[in-house]
C-alpha cells in the first residue's frame, strides 16, 4: 500500500467514526426534537450502519446496530417519545438518567465541578450551546456528539496535512474517552437494564456502550469503570469540603492541558 493510499485509508476511519458517533448521539436525542433526525433523515441510519461496516472487528456492534434499527423502523415517534419519558424521567433520580454525574459523583459541589469539566471540554473547541430549554453538558447525546464533532474534525486535518490539529484532535478524544464518555455508559446500561429487559433505548444504550468499548481500545485507552448502580446525590455540608477529609482543591479541577488545546484548536 502507498503512502497515498495509507492516508486516505486513515482519513476513511476517521469519517468512519465520526458517521457511527453522529447515529448514535441522534438516537439518544430526544424523538420529539427537531434535533432528533432518525425518523426523517433515512440517510442518517444507512450512512452509519454502512460507516460502521467499514471499520475492524465490528460484526457484533452491526448485529446491535440492525436490532436497534428494527426498533426504530417499527415504533412510532409517539410511542418513542412515551418510552424516553417514561425511561429517563427526572421523578426518579438517579434511576436510569442519562447523564454523566449521576453515576459519576454522589456531591453536588462535585457534580457541579465535573459539569465544568465537560463544558470546557465543548469550550476548548470553539463550541457553545444554549442553556435554557437544552440539555445539561453531560446528557449522552451531547457527549456522542462532542466525540463525532473531534472525530469529524479529526479527519479534515488529515485530510489537509495537519499534523498539529490531528493530534490535538487525538489527544481530545482520548482525554475525552477516558476522563468521561467511556466510564459511566456501563453503569447507565445496566441501571436501564433494570427497568426495562428489552425495549429499543434498552437495545441502544448496549450499542452504545459496546461501541464505547470497542473506540476506547482503538484509541488504546481504558477508562476507569464507575459502580453499576447509580450514585445517591449528597449535599454538602454547609461551610464543608464534599471532598470529605481529602481536603478540597484550591481552584477549580480543569484540564491544565484544554486551555493549551483551546489555542491550538481554533488556529
């Protein structure tokens, strides 16, 4: 193979991941939203199966893929929209939600510290969203979307010769893998799991985290597992550390290294 070939090669990959990561952030997405294109775009799903078909060792994740497709093809936007609310409904918190910091940190003050941590992720690439009437930075549709946006990013600055924004854009996803997207999707499954045995978004978080599963050993990193269960959320006490005796930081938990990927990834 040339070197031509090797990079196109490389490139593809890079496209590859970014169509499965957009499918799966669109999945997730709530049915009645306008953002929520699985429904109306047929492209959407036929792109990413086929995007996912292309890529190594995906036979079990494209057997996953065809049973979540089934499910969409046969089930009302009405019926998906009645599943999602009864599935991922705030009255029960902590049950099955799917964001981040309810599996992630039982603190307020830290969930709110990992919160910023996810946001300045979004930040450091140049991307905002609005707050009111969206989604909190930690909701798994945005998460997937954040990952589709580095690997599509990703694959333009391979196509131009950008060694330096290529690996920013693996840094990140790496970062971003390990730090917070591939180590609650386990717990978010099961914790799903035990309320509903076998329904679509059932079927989907399985996806979902077996294709976590599978990108986190490509990109060769291993994100530390959180419990099963969901966390109970503890206020802090008043005038205390939630970090308990461990004393807590004296600035905000960051990424030293994002604002040093924020210069890069807008040049």
């Amino acid at each position: 193979m040339s070197t031509r070939q090797a990079a196109a090669r490389t490139v593809e990959r890079a496209l590859a991941r970014a169509q499965v990561y957009r499918l799966l952030a669109h999945a997730f997405f709530q049915p009645d939203s306008p953002l929520n294109k699985l429904k109306s775009n047929g492209p959407l799903l036929s792109e990413g199966k086929s995007a996912l078909a292309g890529l190594p060792g995906t036979r079990s994740l494209l057997a996953l893929l065809d049973s979540v497709e089934e499910g969409f093809r046969s089930t009302s936007r009405r019926e998906l929209a009645r599943q999602y609310v009864a599935l991922f409904s705030h009255g029960w918190e902590g049950a099955s939600l799917p964001y981040e910091t309810e599996y992630t940190t039982p603190h307020a003050f830290q969930k709110q510290t990992q919160l910023a941590d996810v946001a300045g992720f979004y930040r450091a690439f140049g991307l905002q969203w609005e707050t009111q009437g969206h989604e909190r930075p930690d909701h798994v549709s945005l998460e997937l979307e954040f990952m589709y946006y580095l690997a599509l990013k990703e694959a333009h600055a391979l196509a131009q010769g950008a060694d330096d924004g290529v690996a920013v854009c693996i840094d990140a996803q790496k970062a971003f893998l390990r730090d917070h997207l591939g180590r609650w999707l386990g717990a978010f499954r099961r914790a799903l799991a035990t309320r509903a045995t076998d329904t679509l978004y059932t079927r989907l978080a399985h996806l979902v985290d077996t294709w976590l599963v599978w990108d986190s050993q490509q990109q060769g990193v291993k994100p530390s597992q959180v419990p099963a269960a969901p966390v109970s959320a503890v206020p802090p006490e008043e005038g205390g550390c939630p970090y308990g005796d461990g004393g807590c930081p004296t600035e905000p938990v960051g990424h030293g290294g994002g604002r040093e990927v924020d210069s890069h990834a807008r040049s």
